[in-house]
C-alpha cells in the first residue's frame, strides 16, 4: 500500500519535478539551438508555476525556496516521475 502524503510534501515533490523539467529542457537546448524559441516558451511556463507553487507555500506557511535552489534533482536519477500532477487544478486557480 502507498504511504499518504502530506499536501506540504506533495508541493515540494511538484517543484522538484519543475526544476528537474526546467533542468532537462535546459540541456536540451545547449544542444539544439534551433529551437529556442518554442523551449523558452516551455520554460517560461515552468517558472510560472513554480511561481504559483511558491506563492502557495507562502500562503501555507512552508519555506522551501532553499530546499529546491540545487541543480541536483532526486528526479533526475533512476526514480520513476510521477505520472499525474498535484494540484494542477488549484496552481492553475492561482493566476
């Protein structure tokens, strides 16, 4: 059976998929410049809404800024990404 998560441990999970995204779009692009254009604009989305996720967090009282500033990302390694998204309905909610 599956551990239940707390809503606080499920928006730090969110960000550090963000960053991880962030990051990979990031080196894609060191190696495709042709299409800069349309990774920023993915990018740009990313921060958005880790903007939203951040906002959030301040408004529960988390402080994680400093807990997600790394490069390093535990998504980065052999763990499975989680398929579905946390909240996506509430962080769109959050414009």
């Amino acid at each position: 059976m599956l551990k239940e998560r707390q809503p606080d441990q499920m928006i730090e999970d969110q960000i550090t998929l963000l960053n991880s995204e962030e990051n990979k779009l990031r080196k894609f692009l060191a190696h495709n410049e042709e299409a800069k254009a349309s990774i920023d604009v993915y990018i740009k989305e990313i921060q958005q809404k880790k903007k939203r996720l951040y906002s959030l967090c301040e408004m529960m009282g988390i402080d994680n800024r400093k807990n997600h500033e790394d490069k390093n990302s535990a998504y980065d390694s052999c763990i499975p990404q989680p398929a579905g998204r946390f909240g996506s309905r509430l962080i769109s909610g959050l414009k």
